[in-house]
C-alpha cells in the first residue's frame, strides 16, 4: 500500500496508528473515524481544494491489517521508522493539526489507552501543538 504524503490516507494511517497503540483498534475507534471522516473531508477541502472521495472502509481494513499484523509502529517508545515514516508522511502543519485531533478523537472513543496517550503526545510535541 503506498500512502502519499500529506493526503487524506495519511491522515487515516496515522489515526489508526495511534488507535493500535494498545494492540486493538475498537469498534468504537472505527465508529468514531466514520462518524469524522466528513469533516476530515471537508478540512482538507477547505487546505487544499481537493475533494476526495475514498472508500473509507476499505481503508481503513487495509491499514488495521497491515498495523496490527507487522507491529512494525506498535511498541512503547516512538522507533526510527515511526519518526521517519510519519515525519515525510505528514508535513504540513495545517494537515499535522487535523491529524492529531482526528487521531485523538478516535483514540479516546473507547477510552485513551496509556500506551495510545504516550504516541500522541510525542507527536504532538513534535508538531509543536502547544497544548494537549
């Protein structure tokens, strides 16, 4: 699956990366990117004036399987891949934001998990979000 940089696929990879966190993305996860997901749309509309039409299921089947599957982006600390591949994937700070709210939304949908806090913060801190 090749993900380009700063697009909605990457935003949903990395909502979901944070959701594996606990080894689990919950229905309630789900649920909640479904319910977000046009709004999610909708911003990136607003940043970029392109309107995507995805088929948000099956994305988010492919990226759940292939996170949970390789455990390659679910361990305690943030790992070189995790900083490399989320660094290139998400640029724009516009699309950072968007990205760290949605990913905190649905992180929080079956409550915040330890290990699922831990990764956001770092991003956030990272993204320079000032206060989370």
């Amino acid at each position: 699956m090749k993900i380009k940089p700063n697009s909605i696929d990457a935003v949903i990879f990395f909502t979901l990366y944070i959701c594996a966190q606990d080894d689990l993305i919950a229905k309630e996860e789900i649920e909640q990117i479904d319910i977000e997901f046009p709004m999610i749309q909708k911003l990136y509309f607003d940043i970029y004036g392109e309107f995507i039409k995805e088929d948000l299921k099956e994305l988010m089947r492919s990226v759940s399987n292939k996170l949970l599957s390789s455990n390659k982006f679910i361990k305690k600390s943030v790992s070189k891949l995790e900083n490399t591949t989320f660094s290139t994937l998400i640029t724009d700070p516009k699309l950072q934001d968007i990205s760290l709210l949605f990913a905190r939304h649905a992180a929080s949908a079956d409550g915040l998990h330890a290990l699922e806090e831990n990764k956001f913060n770092y991003w956030a801190k990272k993204w320079g979000l000032s206060k989370v």
